[in-house]
C-alpha cells in the first residue's frame, strides 16, 4: 500500500517540476533572445512479483508475462527548445537579429570565458565599445585591408582572432573619429562637346575641386575649345583663381570621323605621360609650401563625344576629399559596420562574428540571455562572419524576441494542474486506505 503513496509522491515532485518550468518561460515571454524549455517524464524501476514464464511444448503449457508493479515516476529531461523567436522592429542601428543559424560571441574580458547569446540588444559605451546589456564586449574583427579584387574596397582578415569591437578605435587603424584626408588622384569627364561649336564660340567650361594630401581644396577649370582643325577640341586646365600651376597642359581631344564610329574619341595630348584618352596632370604646389606634395591624377576623357548637339560636356567622377568626422555608422546584413563621415565618405569599422555548435540545444544558460559551451553542445569552433558556412545574415534595426508560445504553454499549465491533482489524489486516498486498515483493530 506505501507503493502507492510513494509512486504519489514522486508524481507530485515531477509536475511541480514541470510547472516551475511553464512558470520560468511564461515569466520570460517577452524577454530577448529567451529559448523556452519543455519537460518530459519517465517512469522509474518497477518492481518485480513475477517473471515471465515461457511456453511449455511438451505439455501444452502457455507462457505468462511478468507481473510488475511501478514505484513511480519522474523528470526525463529539460529540453531546450532552439526554435527561432519572432522578430521585433527597433530601428536602433546597434540592435541586430540573426536570420538563421548561428549566436552572437561576448566576453568580459581576456581572461574570461566566452559566452554566447541570440539577444542582439547592443549598444555603444562611451570608449566607442560595441556591449551587450550586461557590459560584456561583442567580438568580431577589426583588421580590414585593400580588396584586390575591388579598388578602394576593404576586406576583413577572418582568419585573425576575434577581438573585442570598438566603434571609435583600434590598434589598426588608429582614429577612426576622424578619416584622413585623401589626395585627388582619378578624373573622369563625360558628356558631349557640339560639332559645330566654332574657334570663335565660348569654351565649354567644367568646374571641378581637387585635394592634396592634407586635404586642401583647390578650385579648377578644365576648358574645351574648337581648336580649328575638324574633329579636334583644343582643352586646358586653370585653377579658379587665375593662378596657374599645372604643368605640360593645355592639350587636345581627337574624335573619329569613320563610319560607324563618328563622334567617339579616339586621341588626346597634354599631360607630363599617359596614354591615349587617360592624361597624366600635375598640379605643383611647390610654390605655395615646400612641404606640399604636389597633385597627381589621372584625367580621363575616353568617355567624350563630339556630336551635333548642345554641349553637356561634365565631371564624371572624382575622387579626393578633406578630412572629416564620424557622423553616424550603420550594420550591414552581412556584419559590416560602416561609418559615415561628414565629408560624405564611409569606411568600415568593424566586422560581426557569428559563432556555431553542432548541438546548440546543448548549450548551458548562464544567465543574462547567455549560454556557454558543453561537453554535449560542441566546441565553439572558428568564428564565421554572418552568411559564411551555413550561418545566417543579420538583420539590423531589429531584435529576437522569446519563443515562448503562451497557448502552448497555458495548456500544458493545465495538464500539469490535473496531474499534480491525480497525485495528490492517490496520496490521499491511500492515506484514508491506512487509515481504514488501523481501525481494523478497535
């Protein structure tokens, strides 16, 4: 008869069990990044009052089964449901979810363990340090170089460590408050010069600023003019303010005059080298300050045309600029974190690293939307950026919410209530069956 009071009892403790764990995700329904756990039950060893019997042939005799009587029952498992969390939209530049697979890294400190979070409710501390809520670092990368594919492009190195992110500055690339100035080095023009523009007509006039390496603006002209001899544009190039300090200008423009190729350039002079369309211009400063280095670029006049229409001749392209400050940054889906500069310029700052598990399922909570690794979850292995080996992109401006499902949970809050209820039940009426059984005696 205690059989049944223990077997009671352990009921009782498995579904309060299982309704501290309802409690713990219908508590945390609206926390970020929360991943709802469920509870499972087994029963536990049964006793034995008889085995089983096999069938005699000699005789006839069938065979029984065992006769067992169970001593309860209790928690099977926790499991940790990693199911992706619905989507919240913030609009803060420093809030980030993940499309698919993958979790964030944090740390607080070298000598810390890393941890692991879906949670991307980010922020930017006053050292320029990109944190979660608790104040442990996001890690990422930060070296970024030429891409040889892509000029003026950058590429990040993630074949480096991973290190802490910092908004403001890094060992590589210094400042990033500030973006350095950049000389002007590549002009290009495009539009039309009109075929029938004469010697005596006013020259075509494009105006254009140019930087040296310091930043310094210089305001320029480059001037077309017939020049008298068909198909040929005479063309020159004056700083704004009347001085003049480029050299082996002024030059000329050749256009084609054969059939199926009227109009098109063919030909240019002018300029201390280059060749064909692409002249090379040396503006010398060397009149204005020793220190000065002087400005080299290439101007490009391969995309003129000369046809029988309005001039429209302009600068198609130039680059070069002054310095300037960081305005604002944004996070880009595949983890990149540009700045945006007030001279209207971007440079990356820094890049998001996504970690993986083979079991993420197995992977404690430690509190503080965090997890850390386990025997059972996988080590943490290379760090990849968003979108690399099968991980998801990022979505910025937007969080993970919990996957707590409150019908499901409610329901299953019922289901434990009528089990704890069975329990409490058999307890007491095996209580009122021992309570009978001493009055046998009166």
């Amino acid at each position: 008869m205690m059989r049944s009071m223990f077997s009671g009892v352990s009921g009782l403790r498995a579904h309060q069990a299982r309704l501290d764990v309802i409690g713990n995700n219908i508590a945390n329904v609206n926390t970020v990044g929360y991943k709802a756990s469920r509870v499972t039950f087994q029963e536990v060893f049964s006793q034995t009052l008889r085995g089983s019997g096999a069938p005699d042939t000699s005789t006839g005799r069938g065979g029984t089964n065992p006769m067992q009587i169970g001593l309860g029952m209790g928690v099977a498992s926790v499991d940790m449901q990693f199911t992706r969390g619905s989507v919240q939209r913030t609009d803060n530049p420093t809030d980030l979810s993940i499309e698919g697979e993958g979790m964030f890294i944090v740390r607080g400190g070298s000598a810390d363990a890393y941890r692991f979070t879906r949670a991307g409710n980010f922020t930017v501390d006053k050292m320029g340090n990109l944190v979660a809520s608790n104040g442990m670092s996001v890690y990422g990368w930060q070296y970024h170089e030429a891409d040889p594919n892509n000029p003026g492009a950058r590429i990040f190195d993630t074949e480096r460590n991973v290190e802490p992110i910092n908004i403001y500055a890094d060992s590589y690339n210094g400042n990033k408050k500030i973006i350095a100035p950049h000389s002007t080095d590549q002009v290009a023009l495009s539009g039309n010069l009109n075929l029938n523009d004469a010697v005596a007509d006013p020259p075509v006039i494009l105006p254009l600023t140019v930087f040296d390496a310091f930043g310094n603006e210089y305001k320029i002209e480059v001037q077309f003019q017939q020049s008298g001899v068909d198909h040929v544009w005479n063309y020159t190039i004056t700083e704004a303010d009347g001085i003049n300090r480029f050299t082996d200008v002024p030059g000329t423009i050749t256009f084609d005059d054969t059939p199926g190729n009227e109009g098109k350039a063919i030909d240019a002079t002018g300029g201390a080298a280059g060749a064909g369309l692409v002249r090379d211009i040396t503006l010398d400063l060397s009149t204005i300050d020793s220190a000065l280095t002087d400005i080299n670029f290439d101007l490009d006049l391969s995309k003129i045309t000369q046809y029988a229409t309005d001039s429209s001749a302009k600068v198609y392209s130039a680059n070069g600029y002054n310095s300037g400050t960081l305005v604002t940054f944004n996070i880009g889906t595949d983890g990149v974190i540009t700045g945006i500069y007030s001279n209207g310029q971007q440079q990356p700052l820094g890049l998001v690293a996504l970690a993986s598990f083979e079991n993420s399922a197995g992977l404690q909570k430690v509190g503080e939307n965090m997890y850390i690794a386990t025997s059972n979850s996988g080590d943490f292995k290379k760090p990849t950026r968003p979108g690399g080996e099968g991980l998801g992109t990022l979505n910025p401006g937007t969080l993970e919410m919990s996957n707590v499902d409150l019908s499901k949970e409610f329901t299953e809050m019922i289901t434990t209530q009528r089990g704890f209820q069975a329990n409490s039940r058999i307890i007491t009426t095996t209580d009122e069956m021992l309570n009978e059984l001493v009055n046998i005696k009166r």
